[in-house]
C-alpha cells in the first residue's frame, strides 16, 4: 500500500512503480481497478469519476485504448473500440 496527498494505492509494486493488479482511490472519490505497467493504467481496468461516469475496459498509458464500454449516470452508454490519437480521446 502507498499514500500520499489524497491518494491510496492498494496492490503490487515493481521497481517502486504500481505494477500488474492494483486499486487506485482518490480524495475525489475517483477510482480505478485493473492492471498496471510501470505506475501507469494498462491493460483491462475500471475507472470511475465523481460524476458518476465509469469506464470498463482496455487502458494503455493511462489512456482508454481498445475495447470498452462508457457510461454515464443517465444510462447513457459508448460501447466499441477506443483509441488515443494525441489528444483526439480521453
């Protein structure tokens, strides 16, 4: 586990970094659940943001790329593919 100024990080380290599975909170009530590579979001995971929007699926770089499905209070849902193109998404 690390903490720091309104964060917790629950889950597995390598080289000092999150790594493979881990849960991030933060003070905002935002969080995610999946996996890690070198302290970034990568691979399949789950983020939710105070607002209430939540994201399922395919992270790379911190960035929801690949596979997924958004999903806002309302019901209101994006399912399909996501793709970073430098500052296009996310």
């Amino acid at each position: 586990m690390a903490k720091g100024d309104g964060w917790v990080y629950v889950g597995e380290f390598k080289n000092g970094l999150p790594d493979e599975e881990g849960v991030l909170t933060l003070r905002n009530r935002q969080v995610y659940v999946g996996k890690w590579k070198k302290g970034r979001f990568d691979g399949q995971g789950t983020r939710t943001w105070r607002d209430g929007r939540v994201y399922v699926g395919e992270w790379r770089n911190n960035k929801r790329h690949g596979q997924g499905t958004l999903t806002w209070p309302n019901g209101q849902k994006i399912v399909g593919n996501f793709y970073f193109l430098k500052g296009l998404l996310n």
